[in-house]
C-alpha cells in the first residue's frame, strides 16, 4: 500500500471467495519510497466520490445475460424443434438396438410412413417458432444500446438511408461519452507524466505544462472542414498557421512543416517583390534621378 511517504508491505493469507471473515493480514515492513508525492495513478473513465470504479462492463452485466440466455433459447429451439416431427401411434417399435439404428437409418425426409396395422395413425407435431426470440434478441441489443449510449445500428448491423443532421444526433450521446472518456483518460495519463518528471528531475517535466492531444479517427468531409476553417481565417482575419491544429488527420509534425513551408513561401515573396523593385529601378535611371531630386526638393526649402 502507497501513502505519500511509503510503502507498506503485508502478506495476506487464507483468502476465501465470498468469505471475507477467511481474510488475514500480517503486516511485514514499510519502506521509503522517495517521491515527493504519492507515486499512483489510475486511468479510468467512470469513479465514484469514494473513489471507486465498476468499469465499462460490469454496469451492463444484466443486459448481457439477458442477450446470453436469448441467444441459448433461440440455438436450442434451431437445433431441437425447429422442424416438424411425424408421429405415428399403433405402430409397433422395433425391438433391440440394432433394430431401432437400421429403421432410424432407412426412415428419411422424403420417404412414405406405411404400416400394416389398421389402427396405425399418422401425424406431425408442429415446428417451434423462432421469430419471437429474434424479437426478442433484437430488443435485448436495443436496450444494450440505450443504456451504453451506443447506437443501436452498430449492434445490430443495420443500416438505413438518413441524412447527416439525422446521424448527427443519432451519434449525439455516443461521441459526448468518447469525450469524457478522452478527457478522464487524458488527465490521467497527465497525471502520469507529471508523477514521472516528479520523479526523475531530469525529464523537465513541469506541473501543468503538458497537454494531452487525441489524434481523430472519425470520418470527416474534408470540404467542410476547408470551407470552415477558410472562413475562420477570411472572416475572422485569423493566421492560417494558428488553424493547422485543426485539421483532423494532421499529426503534429504536419503542423510543424505547413507552418514552416509557409514562412519559406512568405520569405521567397518578399524576396521575389525586392528584387522585381531592384530591378525595376535599375532599368529606368531617369525615373529613379528624378526621385531623387523630388526627394532632394522636399528636403531643402531653397530648392
């Protein structure tokens, strides 16, 4: 167990499941562990106010074996009653093992039941249906989806024609939940490299100077994307360099080389107009003596 000073070790002895009077402790030692705070941090998206955490799974437990038990019940009716079963009564069974094989063998789907017994009587029982345990299992993954804050489409497998505003608000609680797993995760795993530089001074890590930055895998229209960020930098008078961040699929070395090769292009222009003026200059001497003697005039009042 980690404090902010130490670390105690104990051995734990004679634990039982589900028998937590079987539970015993004999403490051993406890050992300095010299960081300057507690060394432990946690990476999970749901914690209680005491601290605690079900994970991902164990909330939605119920609804699983519920899809669980819907899936037995539909693979057990496929394989025992999804077919018709013909009965026959006043026939005599064959006798002995060997016997009811070589009838059981012989008898198929497409042979005639006959029997020389008058009081013989031909029938079928009829096929379990299966519908309402499908029903039933597509229901089950609906409620999965609204209690996880998933689309059911991604469950079920289904897809239909809607428009981009529609799946939008579909997606709406499935992306805010991606959010706050990203900004949990994300300050945990701050959390990490701030207790790392604390440890190792010679990270140069300081508290608070790092920032956590998810790369976005979500399909994007890269016509929207342009016309928006465009318009932000048009509109707006922002600096196109400030906007590179931006872009979904630019990675932070993209950013790194666009702002660059645009500080180059910025350098080649400028470049490019002082020479093209140099050499403007340069070809007309007349023009540029007049200038002069215009600049010379306005300097001095006797002129």
């Amino acid at each position: 167990m980690f404090d902010d000073t130490h670390v105690h070790y104990a051995y734990v002895r004679d634990v039982m499941l589900m028998s937590p009077g079987s539970l015993r402790i004999e403490y051993l030692e406890s050992r300095p562990h010299g960081a300057p705070v507690t060394p432990v941090t946690y990476h999970t998206p749901l914690m209680d106010d005491d601290g605690g955490s079900r994970g991902e799974i164990v909330p939605f437990l119920p609804i699983i074996q519920r899809l669980d038990q819907s899936v037995y019940d539909r693979l057990l009716i496929q394989r025992q009653a999804a077919w018709k079963v013909r009965t026959a009564t006043g026939l005599k069974k064959p006798q002995g093992s060997a016997a009811q094989a070589s009838f059981q063998a012989t008898l198929k789907a497409g042979d005639l039941l006959t029997s020389d017994s008058p009081e013989t009587t031909f029938g079928t029982l009829d096929a379990s249906s299966m519908a309402e345990h499908l029903t039933t299992r597509d229901s089950d993954l609906k409620d999965l989806a609204t209690s996880s804050q998933t689309p059911s489409w991604m469950l079920t497998g289904e897809s239909s024609n809607v428009s981009s505003e529609a799946t939008s608000a579909i997606t709406s609680g499935y992306q805010q939940k991606i959010e706050t797993y990203k900004r949990s995760l994300g300050l945990s795993s701050r959390r990490e490299f701030e207790l790392a530089g604390a440890m190792d001074e010679s990270l140069a890590v300081e508290e608070g100077s790092l920032e956590i930055r998810w790369a976005e895998f979500r399909p994007y229209s890269l016509t929207q994307i342009s016309d928006s960020l465009g318009k932000l930098a048009q509109q707006m008078e922002i600096d196109p360099t400030l906007l590179y961040e931006f872009i979904p699929f630019f990675s932070d070395e993209d950013v790194e080389r666009a702002t660059q090769k645009r500080q180059e292009m910025k350098d080649e222009a400028l470049a490019m107009a002082e020479a093209e003026a140099a050499a403007a200059q340069a070809s007309n001497p007349d023009a540029q003596r007049e200038r002069g003697v215009a600049g010379d005039s306005g300097q001095n009042p006797r002129s």
